[in-house]
C-alpha cells in the first residue's frame, strides 16, 4: 500500500497504555503502527478525522512533534509552530 508515510514521518508518539503501538504522523496522515506485529492498525486516516477535537486546526494539517504525558496513561502533547495542544484520547 503507498502512502505519504514511504517519504517519512514528521512525528510519532508512544499510545499511552500500549507496550507495542505508535503513532506516526506525515503532513495531515496519521497511523497507528504495531512494532511487534510490524504493521498498521488503524490508518492512514486524516489527522482530523482520527481526533475530531483537532478539525479545522492548525495541528490538523501537520505535526512538528508528539509525545506522551509521562503521567498519564491516556494523554499526548501535539506540537506545532510555538504551539502546544493536550489530547486525551
């Protein structure tokens, strides 16, 4: 399957409370990624549409960066620009 994601990644972020998935972000894509199982779970799908909260944004567009909030089990920071949104899932 091609997707944007054969020209690379812009950010990627552990999922909270999962031992083998990521998410990886490219322009306004986003997956959710298996390292165990090396393979997709869910996507490609549309940043916006995979976190509805983020339509219409600046941060539906693209990522700078992502990571998870160390002390939560269900929280990720999106960066963009001088921009920082928290997203619990």
């Amino acid at each position: 399957m091609q997707t944007v994601f054969i020209q690379g990644i812009d950010a990627a972020c552990p999922v909270p409370g999962s031992s083998t998935d990521v998410y990886l972000f490219k322009g306004d894509q986003c997956v959710r990624y298996n390292f165990y199982t090396r393979k997709i779970v869910v996507g490609p799908v549309r940043i916006g549409e995979n976190w509805p909260s983020l339509a219409g944004t600046l941060f539906a567009y693209s990522l700078d960066a992502a990571c998870a909030v160390p002390v939560s089990s269900d929280a990720v920071y999106m960066f963009k620009r001088n921009r920082v949104y928290a997203h619990t899932l």
